[in-house]
C-alpha cells in the first residue's frame, strides 16, 4: 500500500515525503480511506504506530477542500491529554498542513493566555487543545466552536483515565450536532466503547494489533530487588552499561524528582518532567534530552503519555504501574521506528502482583532476574521460600530465574549487549 493509493492528493503527498515517511503504518491504511470518506472512526493502535498522520493527514485534506471562510471559524478541534502530546500534535498538523492554506495553533494551561488568544483572534482553522485551558478560554468569549466539522479525541483512554470524562462532554455541548468525530485510541476499554457508543455515528472501528501486544523488537526483564536499594541498582546499570537516552518511570512526582536528584548526585545527568513542573521546565526538560545533554529523563505516566522520542533505547521501570495497560504504554517509548530497545523494570517483593497482571495482559511471562549484590532480602510471597544471594532456585511458579550479573551483561556477547556497546559510542568517559 501507498499513501496515494489511500487517496491522499498531491498537497499531503508532498508533505509525507517531506517527513520521510516511505509506507503507510497499518492503522493508517485503515484509518485513512474511511475518513476521506466522511464517516466516523473509532480507531485504536498500540503507542508509536503514527496515529496522529492517522487522522491528521485525512482531516486536513477535507478542509482544505473548501477555500479558507472569512475569518477563518474553528473548524477542527483535536482534545489531547496533556501538554507535551498537544504541542506535539500541533507540529505534525503544521508539518502535514505545510502546502494547504489552513491555519492552526495549540492552547493548554500552565503558560500566559495572552499569546493564544492573540493567535485565537487571528482566526485558526485547526485547533489543538487540553480541555482545562479550553473551556477556561471558551468561558472568556475567546473560543468559538459552533462551526467545528471535525472532532478528534487524541489518546482517548489516557483522557479518561484522566478524568477528563465530564469535560468532554461539557465541550461536545459546545458544538454543532453535525460533525465528523474520531476518536483515538491505544487501547480499547470498555470505557472507550462506552465514550465512543455516545458521541460517534455509525462509526468504523479501526483496530492494527500486533502480532505481540508489545513489540518483540523490546527485550522485556525483570530485575528483582529490594525497595530501598532500587536507586543504588539503577545507578550501577545506567553507570557500568554507560547508558544514555534512558527514560525512568516513576509513581509519584515527589519519586521523581528524588532520583533524579539521587542520579546528579551520582554524576549522571537527569531531569524530571511531571504534571507540576511548569510548562518551561518541562519543554526544556524534553529538549535536552532529545539533544542528548541529559542522559536520564524520569517522568511519571501521565507526563510521558505520547510523548514522542524518537531511537529511544532504554526504559526502566522504577516502580512498576498498578495498571497493567501503563506498562504497555511506557515501554511503547522504546523498540519505535524499527529500532529494538530495552525496557527493564526494577521490581519489589511487594510488586510482584503486578508483575502477575502484567503478564496476564500480554500472554506471556516476563524474565525475572536477579543481579549478583542485589539479591532481595524479602522471599517472594509465591513458594513461600527466602531466596538469598541470588542463588539459582525457581520458586515463582516456573519462570525463569537467573543468577545474573551486570558486568558478564554488559560483556557478553548477546544481542542486547552489542547494543549497548553500539549505543555507548560517542557517550562521555565517566572514569
Ligand atoms: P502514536 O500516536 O500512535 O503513538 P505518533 O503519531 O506519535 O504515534 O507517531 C510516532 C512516530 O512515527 C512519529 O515520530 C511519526 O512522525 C512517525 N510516523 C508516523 N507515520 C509514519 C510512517 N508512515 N512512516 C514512518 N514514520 C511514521
Ligand atoms: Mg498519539
């Protein structure tokens, strides 16, 4: 499949050349035909699959069928959970919009109103918005969506989990009943039905599910270790493997900002980037990462959700999520674009019904380890039997546990560690 074959005109064309894209992704050859065709999608893919092109790339082409109106009404609105992905959805509608008169801009709280609403006044076509700014902005008489055409619900179940529930719904009321809705989405809880049931008409639902429900290209372990010895471990990895690009996931923003604090003390540069950063902090957080001058982000879920860094190679579950469907998500942020990565998950006796859920969510077990100096103190509460110093024994209902070390790891001659070398390339000398 092409994307010319989708129907895409000749203005999108030149722009997904642009960006290098070659193929359509599976949920956009899915996705793309139905909505040049005017119907409603509910359309649901695995993080890092392209949704945004998805439903950009056909919306965009729509409107731009019809000559720019005077003053140029909000014709599209596309509602984002947070922050990060709103801005991020803005650049691809500019970079996929780049030959079409359409214009567009993003709102979100956390920064000064005053320059989106002189955007706002300029008149704007396509509108990328977190609801809270919206609404506060709608309430001030600067917002005006009773032209909208175009409805997208952008990482739908995140919105929901958010609580975003009610002012969905208070925005809906604010439109023209008439209007094309899509609704993406990573996964597809009865939540999301249920949401999609009350605001699509007649849609199509669009599903690209892996062959895994996560990539194989990631190479997933478990590394059991005491709570309180976690941040001494993820220093030795991140140190010895002489890691960079590595994305930490923690529970709580106070978790965050404490290890990253720990990690500076450890002379490994890190930023944190949570909901109470501000909006500046965290911008600049994501920069410098991307440029590669912080070696360690460590963000909690909500903050990462969509978040799009490109070649990312490691992934450390500082503490693992109570809901199995964010471990999917954050080790989404690795193995994208065709690059293979690793996501590791540092995990207490105490989380280890986590790892249960997990494992249920995907159909297969995860590799549990243990590494040499790190051995947990607590037995597992499965087999009810103490395992000290790491030495062999199965004792979890037949996974596979090895007596490991990180130095034979990083040494040896597995795939995993020719990346790690290939990675470290061009990294500082940290002796
Ligand atoms: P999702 O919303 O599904 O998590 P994104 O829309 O953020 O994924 O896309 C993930 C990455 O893939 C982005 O960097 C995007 O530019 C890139 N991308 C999207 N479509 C294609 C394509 N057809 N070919 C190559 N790269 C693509
Ligand atoms: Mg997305």
């Amino acid at each position: 499949m092409t994307f010319k074959e989708l129907g895409l005109s000749e203005a999108l064309l030149k722009a997904v050349a642009d960006q290098g894209y070659e193929t359509p992704s599976p949920i956009q050859e899915k996705a793309i035909p139905k909505i040049l065709q005017g119907q409603d999608v509910l359309a649901s893919a695995q993080t890092g699959t392209g949704k945004t092109a998805g439903f950009a790339m056909p919306m965009i082409q729509l409107l731009a069928k019809e000559p720019p109106r005077q003053r140029r009404p909000i014709r599209a609105l596309v509602l984002t959970p947070t922050r990060e992905l709103a801005s991020q959805v803005l650049e691809d509608v500019q970079n996929y919009s780049k030959y079409v008169d359409l214009r567009s801009t993003v709102i979100f709280g956390g920064v000064k109103q005053n320059p989106q609403v002189d955007q706002l006044k300029r008149g704007i076509d396509i509108l990328v918005a977190c609801p809270g700014r919206l609404m506060d902005l709608e309430s001030q008489g600067f917002v005006d969506l009773r032209q909208i055409e175009f409805l997208v619900l952008d990482e739908a179940d995140r919105m929901l989990d958010m609580g975003f529930l009610r002012d969905i719904k208070r925005i809906i009321a604010m439109m023209p009943l008439k209007r094309q809705n899509l609704l993406f989405s990573a996964t597809f809880s009865s939540d999301i039905r249920k949401l999609a049931n009350g605001l699509l008409t007649n849609p199509v639902t669009v599903e690209a599910t892996p062959e895994n429900t996560t990539a194989d290209r990631v190479d997933q372990i478990v590394y059991k270790v005491d709570q309180a010895r976690k941040t001494e471990l993820i220093t030795k990895l991140i140190w010895d493997g002489n890691w960079h690009q590595v994305l930490v996931f923690t529970r709580t923003k106070h978790g965050a900002n404490r290890l990253v604090q720990k990690l500076e003390k450890a002379k490994i540069t890190a930023a944190a980037i949570h909901g109470n950063k501000s909006q500046a902090a965290r911008t600049k957080a994501l920069a410098n990462f991307k440029k590669g001058e912080v070696s360690v982000l460590v963000a909690t879920d909500i903050a990462a959700r969509g978040l799009d860094i490109p070649l990312l190679p490691y992934v450390i579950n500082f503490e693992l999520p109570n809901v199995p469907e964010d471990y999917v998500h954050r080790i989404g942020r690795t193995g994208r674009a065709g690059a293979a990565g690793i996501a590791i998950s540092l995990v207490s006796v105490e989380e280890l019904e986590y790892v249960r859920g997990i494992e249920k969510l995907l159909g297969m077990p995860l590799v549990q380890e243990i590494i040499e100096g790190f051995e947990p103190t607590k037995g597992p509460v499965e087999g009810g039997k103490k395992r000290m110093h790491g030495k062999g024994g199965n004792t979890s209902g037949g996974r596979e546990i090895r007596n490991n070390n990180t130095t034979n790891r990083n040494n040896g001659n597995t795939n995993r560690n020719v990346r790690q070398k290939s990675r470290s390339k061009g990294g500082d000398n940290r002796n």
